[in-house]
C-alpha cells in the first residue's frame, strides 16, 4: 500500500472544500483512519461506537450524527450489527471518489511492511486556512446583518446568531457573493410597504427575508408597491416603443432629424 494513508488524508481536505465538514465530522473521520492504519488496513474495520466516542470525544448524537454525514458524502461505508457487536466500516473507493485508481488498501503482500506512521504535515497552515475561512464567512455574515439593520429601519433588529439564521445567510451568500446585491435586495425590502409592515400587522424580519422562497419573490417584485409596479410596465412599454421606432427595415432609414423627433416626442410622454 503505496501513499494510500496520505491520499486518503488529501481526499478528506479536497472533499471538505465542497462539503464543509465539522469539527466532530473530521475527528470521525481522521479517528477511524488511524485506526485502520493500526490494523493494517484491515477491511472491514471492527469499531466499537464507544471506542470511536471517546476519541472523538462527544456525546453519542453527535456522534451517529457525525458518521451519517460522513456516509451521506462517501467517504465511509457502514453497516450496523446487532447491539452486541461492533459496526463495520470501510473505505468507500469508487471511480467517483477513489483517491486513487486501483490503489489496494492492504500492505503489499510478502513483506514484513508496519502500519505506515502518519504523515508530517503542517497542521498549522491547514488550522490557519480553515480559521482564515471561518472568519471570513463570519464576516460577511455581520455585514449582511448590519446592512439589513441599517437600511431597513423599523423592522425587528437582528440581534443575535443562530444556527438557522447562520444556515439561511450563509445560503443566500453562496447563491449571491456581493455586499452590493445585499445592500440592493435590502432597499427592495424598504422601498415595499407590504413588508415594512405598512399595509397591516405583517411585518418581514430577517429570516423570513432569507428563506429562498421569500428571497425570490422579493427580487422579483412580488412585494413591490402598486405605484412601482406600474412604473415599471410603463417603463417595459416605452422600451417595446423605442424598439418599434427604431426598427430599420431593408431600404429605409432613419435621418437624425427623426431620432431627436423621436426623443423628444417621447420625453413629453
């Protein structure tokens, strides 16, 4: 078995760019490939849930909580025995995922090979990326809650983080990186009464602004005032107009004489 310990450990950091695993999900993760590496890549792999909880040091929720993630994105399998019994673990190598194609997760046969130790890495640079990226999403977080605090004024102040509210803004981000999108999306909110609470006792607060339905209907102008609704048709029809006006058939043109009429025809409309 020929670099299959680090490959396994780049794979977890080149998955976890997409996935975003937890602090619980990762010590899962590194747990039971030390352990494998102990066994000498046995397969499948005895583990008892109590051994696995110690090591990862967390309560038993988090735990199943922490492996179901780990197999719901592929990097373990698992299958449960009877409640007397360890579960059963193994590496999920496929062509969608193997970290390398027809690597064997066994010690090459005839040699006396001990369990690989692991490897030197830097575990500062990696602790320093991951904390330089949880402070930047923390960041734009604050500034999309300061940005709705600011501009909508006159509705609930969101005050505090939570899960869900993390969970929603983090989301919306992902779909729309730009404080500038935010900051216009939250003058959308200002500008209908309907969701400043204007028309009757509803009132919009933040996280129903981030609720991807809700999110939608508000770029579309579903919550718009009348007035600018009809503002904007009217704007769509002197654009379909112009369209008209300027429209150069084969054969005719149109002097400059006749597009300042044009202009100034409809700047009296």
């Amino acid at each position: 078995m020929t670099n299959t310990y680090i490959e396994l450990i780049n794979h977890f950091w080149d998955v976890d760019i997409e996935y975003s695993y937890s602090a619980y999900e990762a010590k899962l993760y590194f747990a039971i490939l030390q352990i494998a590496n102990r066994l000498r890549w046995k397969e499948p792999l005895s583990i008892p849930n109590a051994r696995l909880i110690a090591m990862v040091r967390c309560d038993k929720k988090t735990f199943i909580k922490a492996r179901q993630r780990l197999i719901d994105t592929h990097l373990i399998n698992y299958k449960s025995t009877s409640t007397r019994k360890a579960g059963k673990y193994w590496w999920n190598i496929s062509p969608n995922n193997a970290p390398n194609q027809g690597t064997n997760l066994t010690p090459n046969q005839g040699t006396n090979t001990e369990p690989i130790s692991p490897p030197i890495v830097d575990p500062y640079i990696r602790l320093r990326l991951d904390k330089d990226k949880t402070k930047e999403r923390k960041d734009k977080k604050k500034e999309i809650i300061s940005l709705y605090n600011t501009i909508c004024e006159g509705l609930p102040k969101a005050k505090y983080e939570s899960e869900t509210r993390n969970a929603l803004i983090e989301a919306r981000w992902k779909e729309h990186p730009s404080l500038e999108f935010f900051k216009s999306f939250f003058e959308k909110v200002k500008d209908s009464d309907f969701l400043m609470g204007k028309i009757n006792s509803f009132h919009a607060d933040l996280d129903w602004l981030m609720k991807p339905s809700n999110f939608v209907k508000v770029l579309e102008d579903k919550y718009a005032n009348r007035e600018a609704k009809d503002e904007k048709r009217r704007s769509d029809k002197r654009g379909d107009e112009w369209i008209e006006k300027f429209k150069n058939p084969a054969g005719r043109t149109i002097s400059n004489a006749q597009v300042e009429a044009i202009v100034l025809h409809s700047g009296k409309n």
